[in-house]
C-alpha cells in the first residue's frame, strides 16, 4: 500500500508540474485575469478554490513576467469587489431570503448570534474574515444585511484581502 502513495504522490507532482509548465506559457494579462476572476468568485460561490489558483500563480512569479505586486494588487481588489457583490445581494435581498423561513439551516438562534457579533464588532469582523474559515461569503452577506457603510466596508474588505493574499502569495 505505501508503494501505492509514493505512486500517487509522484503523480500528483508531475501532473502539477504539467500544470503549471502549461500556464507559464500563457500571456500575462491573461493570467491575471484568471487570478482576478478566481479571488472575486470565492466569495459569490463557496467553497472555490481561488486559494490554490493564487498559490499556483504565485509559484510563477520566480520563472515567468508574473509579479508578485500585481498578483497582490489583482487579487485583494478582485476579492474586494467579490465581497461588496455579496454585501448588496444582502442589503437587497438579505432580510426576505432569511426571514422567508426558505433557508431551513439557518436558525432563528443563528440569527441572533450574528446580530449580537455584529452589534459588538461591526467592520472587526470584516478585517478578521479572510482569516475565519467558511466565513467570506457570509460576513458579507450579513454586513449587507446590517447596512454597514459601504466605503468602510470595501477598505476593510480590502485591507483583510490584502493581509491574506500577501500571505498565501508569499507561500506560492
């Protein structure tokens, strides 16, 4: 069985290398499209895997015209945005999906906890989501809902986005 692993382990690593031989032979602007669109949609559609796409673009910064400023700039701004999307389909829509009783694991004690977070750490809890599993998405949806000031929201966004891509980056 453990001949079994390394194979699969050696296989993993090549299909990886193949993967990323590949996408160093695409156009720069092209790369960074893809990384923007990744770290905008994380938020609308969890769970995405926009994590391992900014790390593997990373891994490009040392052999291809990738930069890791532009990376860093390209994916905060882009998740940023995905989470101000998020932010107005709560403030619009927010209040009829969770009180329509339509969502049956979302508890009415759910709903009270997070008012109370709310309540307690406002635009904190904006800053500390990137860093909270299973968060992104909701935090904003519910900041939404809260009505929280948008400019505060997108800079806090963007700061928490900034902080964690600078992060992830760094380890690709």
């Amino acid at each position: 069985m453990e001949c079994g692993l390394i194979f699969n382990n050696e296989i993993r690593k090549l299909m990886l290398q193949e993967i990323l031989n590949y996408i160093s032979t695409l156009d720069t602007s092209y790369l960074y499209l893809i990384l923007f669109f990744f770290a905008f949609i994380e938020n609308v559609f969890p769970p995405s895997p926009s994590d391992v796409v900014v790390i593997i673009g990373a891994t490009l910064i040392a052999s291809t015209s990738v930069g890791f400023i532009p990376i860093l700039l390209i994916t905060s701004i882009g998740s940023a945005l995905g989470f101000i999307l998020m932010y107005y389909v709560g403030e619009l829509f927010g209040e009829k999906i969770i009180y329509s009783g339509k969502l049956k694991f979302i508890s009415k004690d759910a709903l009270d906890s997070t008012n109370k977070w709310f309540s307690k750490y406002g635009y904190y809890l904006i800053l500390a989501n990137r860093f909270l599993p299973g968060t992104r998405s909701v935090i904003s949806f519910f900041t939404g809902i809260h009505k929280l000031k948008i400019g505060k929201t997108f800079l806090f966004a963007l700061i928490s986005a900034f902080a964690w891509d600078l992060v992830i980056i760094f380890v690709g």
